[in-house]
C-alpha cells in the first residue's frame, strides 16, 4: 500500500492504520467474464469504465515488497466479491477474465 492508503511507511509497530475508502475498489463489471454469463450482459462500455477503475485501484493497493523489506504486514480490503476475485487471479498471475468461475 502506499502512504495514502495506510501502507507501512505510516505504520507504528504493532498498530492499526486507518485506511481511507476508495472509489476505485467499488462494484462493477471488473471484465468480461470468460465463459461469458448466460443472463448478465453489462455493455462494452460498462466493462471498459470499471476494468479502467478496478485495474487503477489494483495498480495502486497490490505491490511487490522491495528487496530486502523485513516488515510484515496484512491488507485487509473490504469491496465487492468481483472485485476480489479479479485481484486475487492478477495477484496470482492468472487470467483475470476468469473472475466468474471463482463465483
């Protein structure tokens, strides 16, 4: 996390930091879902605006750990199941458009 989301460089040992909402983690069509859902058919531009919102946040919140960095320390987003499903598989390098089969 960066300094404006509550990330380490703000933190006292052992302590909570406040973390502040963000718009960028909100509901949406994250991507079109591969397989495509049978009944659910949000428009290209839905899944475009909230892929752009969604991928920013992802960008922003999910960072590698810096060589040498020794702390630990535990993110805990609070946010829409697709959105978590998105950011789970690009955290693990899968293919994110597999969202819905994770539902």
């Amino acid at each position: 996390l960066g300094p404006n989301l509550g990330g380490p460089a703000n933190a006292e040992k052992g302590k909570l930091r406040e973390i502040k909402p963000s718009d960028l983690i909100r509901e949406g069509p994250v991507c079109e879902p591969v397989p495509p859902h049978p009944t659910w058919k949000p428009s290209i531009e839905e899944f475009k605006k909230a892929n752009e919102r969604v991928e920013k946040g992802f960008k922003e919140i999910v960072k590698r750990a810096p060589a040498g960095e020794s702390e630990e320390y535990t993110t805990l987003l609070v946010c829409h199941g697709n959105v978590i499903r998105y950011m789970a598989l690009k955290a693990l390098q899968l293919p994110p458009e597999r969202w819905l089969s994770l539902a």
